[in-house]
C-alpha cells in the first residue's frame, strides 16, 4: 500500500504570498457537501424530532453541524497542505483500513443506490402519481447515471448549486409559512432534553451533513482548482457556508414538523408520512405549499443521489489506484470523473439495486451495510486525529486544540452512536 510522502514545510513568507482572496464567488464544493449531506434520513428525522418535540431540540442540529464543519474542515486542509488525497492519509494507519473501506464502499453502493433513488421516487410519486414510487426510482437512476456519466465537474456543481437554490426557497419557504404557529424559536437553545428523546438528539447530531461523503470533500475542492496552503482561507469560507446551509434545511424541516405537532397533535412517522405532511399543508395554505414541500424533499433527495455517487465512485477509484501502487505524482488520470474505475462504481451503484427495488432489500445485505456504517464514523473521526497532528502535515496546518477538542468530541459520541445501532442490530 502507498504510504504518503512527508510534506515539504512551508514558511510564513510562502504561506502569505500569493494567498488566494476568500469570496463567495469561488465557494462551490461546500455547496455540494451540503446539498448531499441533507437526504432524505436527515429530513425525515427534523420532521420527526419537531413532530414529538417541536423546537427543543434545535440545539442538537446545531451542535452536529459544528461537529461535522470541524471534519470536513479537516479533510479540506489535509489535502491543501499534503496536496494528498484524504484517502491516503486514512489508509495510512494501517492496511486494515483499505479493505474495510472498499467492503464498505461495495456494499454501500449497492443499498444506498437503492435507498436513495427510492427515496425520490417518493417525492416523483408525490407530485406525479402515473408512475409508482418503484419507477419513478428507475428513471431518477437512470438520470442520475447518465448526468455523472457526462464527467464534467463544472456541471455537476453547477446542477448541485442550482437545486441548493431550490431547496431553499421551497424548504426554507415552507418553513416561514409554518413558523408563525410555533411561538418563540429560541426555546430550541436551551439545551433541554425531554424524556426519551436521547436517541433523537444523537441521531440529529449524527445526521447533519452526511458521513462517507465526507471524505469525498478532498476530490471536489481538488476538481475546482483548490490546490496549496494559499487556498486555505477560502476552504474555511466554503465549508462554513455549507454548513451554514445544511442545518439550516434541518431546522427548517424541524420547524414543519413542529407546526404539524401543533396543528394536528400527531407526530409524524417515516418517510410513509410525508405524504400526509403534505396533505395538512395544502389544507392549511394551500395546494403551493403542498409542491414547495414535495419539491424540496425532491431536491434533497435528488442531490444526495448525484453528490454520493460522484463521491463514493471518487472513493473507489482512489482505493483502487492505492492498491496498484499508483504515485501522487500520477494519480490524477486513475481518479477522476472519466476514469474507468469511477464509471464502474456509477454502473454497480445505479443497475443492480434495481433489483433491490423490485424484490426488497435483503436482511442479510442490509444489516452489513448497517454494521459497517455504524463504525465509519469513529473510525473516521480518529483517522484524522492521528492524520491531522501528524508531522506529514505542515506544522502551521496541523491541528489547534480547539479542532482536536471537536474532533475528540465527535470520535465519543459517534462511537456511543455506533454501539446503539449495533445493539439495535444485533
């Protein structure tokens, strides 16, 4: 297996010339991380917390997005500094890790391109009912294949970026039709936790932003020209703005699921409820504010399809071409959207989960995908731990205590969080 090269130190002359100045006009990637990071699960789980809790677990979304701003931030200044893929510095702990990645990545491949198509296929069916929720499923893969299969990372961002746009006028626009009901929003602060509702506030910190795609934060910042430490400060305004955007959406969501609590004193139960959210929706405001609801979980959903499969086909590619032995120094044709490695995982991830949509998900496949889950995130969050206050990064980019302090937070409590789901499991 590769093991990554030291990195050259760099002065504070070097660092300061030439910097690169933060504008909102060169973000994009953390748009992207945040588009894909809120799907379906994210959204179903706001709507559920606000549909038992109202607000008062608005903090919990709060707290995961710092958590999940302080990873990505990581891994965005890991390659920055190393001008190495993020995957070479995981892999480097110990060869282990190679294949538990690829078992992951295969087999999440496969579920996930089932769970996320079907996912849209209920928003499709929602507003289009002549296709069932199965087919509507085929099409959105089918789509989604063929958008990826075109390489070009331009168009993806931009299509990532234009559905970040819709999910805001409609998520947020239903949103503010809702929150007049609900009172005073700062009750959401207070840190309180009603009875039975751990579960509900870890998975809520787990959930903002996504897990695995994460990692693939390195590949889209590389694909649009972020390249060197002088890029450092507009990384750090591009993943802020992401996570600003992304908890922003989830407490949106919170806030719909409140107002359903309070309109009707029911609380909403699974993706099957979204229908009938909807339907309370077009009775209190009208058939509009029924399609801004099903066009934003659309939206939602149809990103998290597109941004994890480019990201989980990155992932392969670069799993692959480190374990041919390929250099840094020629990976780039080996890892990137045209690469035959990253168009094999486009195939695996759209065409045999259709068989999944039409015989179900089998136990046996679901509890793996399930299981490997459960551990990637502490796994993840040590890995760069280690990677982070390494001397393979410049000592000026190496952790400061307040990064170690989030990510040491992050690595106990998404352990806590895999041990329930293991026990759950099993």
């Amino acid at each position: 297996m590769e093991q990554p090269n030291s990195a050259p130190e760099i002065t504070r002359d070097e660092e300061s010339e030439g910097q690169i100045r933060p504008s909102l006009w060169k973000i994009g990637p953390g748009l992207v991380i945040a588009a894909t990071g809120v799907g379906a699960g994210d959204m179903i789980s706001s709507l559920t917390a606000g549909s038992k809790y109202g607000m008062a677990l608005l903090w919990a979304i709060v707290v995961g997005a710092v958590i999940k701003l302080a990873i990505t931030e990581g891994i965005g200044r890991w390659w920055l500094a190393t001008d190495q893929t993020p995957l070479v510095g995981m892999l480097s702990i110990g060869k282990w890790m190679q294949w538990y990645i690829l078992g992951y990545l295969v087999v999440l491949g496969f579920v996930y391109g089932a769970a996320v198509t079907s996912a849209t296929g209920l928003g499709l069916n929602g507003m289009m009912p002549a296709l069932s929720i199965n087919q509507w499923a085929i099409v959105t893969a089918i789509v989604s294949f063929a958008l990826l299969m075109i390489g070009k990372y331009y168009l993806f961002e931009r299509l990532m970026v234009v559905l970040v746009g819709v999910m805001f006028v409609t998520i947020v626009g239903a949103a503010v039709l809702t929150a007049p009901a609900l009172g005073d929003i700062a009750s959401g602060f207070t840190f309180a936790m009603p009875g039975g509702s751990l579960l509900y506030v870890l998975g809520l910190i787990g959930g903002v932003g996504g897990t695995l795609t994460l990692a693939s934060y390195g590949y889209w910042l590389r694909d649009k020209g972020y390249r060197g430490g002088r890029w450092m400060s507009t990384m750090r305004l591009d993943v802020i703005v992401g996570y600003i955007m992304t908890p922003l959406f989830m407490v949106s969501m919170m806030v719909v699921g409140a107002g359903l609590l309070f309109s009707t004193g029911q609380p909403l139960s699974g993706e099957e409820g979204l229908v009938p959210l909807a339907n309370v929706f077009a009775d209190r405001f009208g058939e509009v504010a029924r399609w801004l609801l099903l066009i934003g979980f659309f939206s939602a959903t149809f990103t998290s399809v597109l941004g994890g499969w480019n990201g989980f086909a990155y992932l392969f590619a670069d799993i692959i071409r480190i374990g041919r032995k390929i250099e840094d120094s020629e990976a780039e044709p080996h890892i990137s959207e045209r690469s035959p490695m990253f168009r094999l995982f486009l195939v695996w991830s759209a065409f045999p989960p259709m068989l999944l949509l039409l015989f179900g998900k089998p136990v046996l496949l679901v509890i793996i995908y399930a299981a490997l889950g459960a551990v990637f995130m502490p796994v993840f969050s040590g890995a760069l731990l280690v990677m982070l206050n390494s001397s393979r990064v410049p000592k000026r980019f190496r952790n400061r205590w307040l990064s170690n302090t989030i990510l040491s937070l992050s690595l106990v409590i998404f352990a806590v969080l895999g041990v329930i789901k293991l026990i759950d499991l099993f």
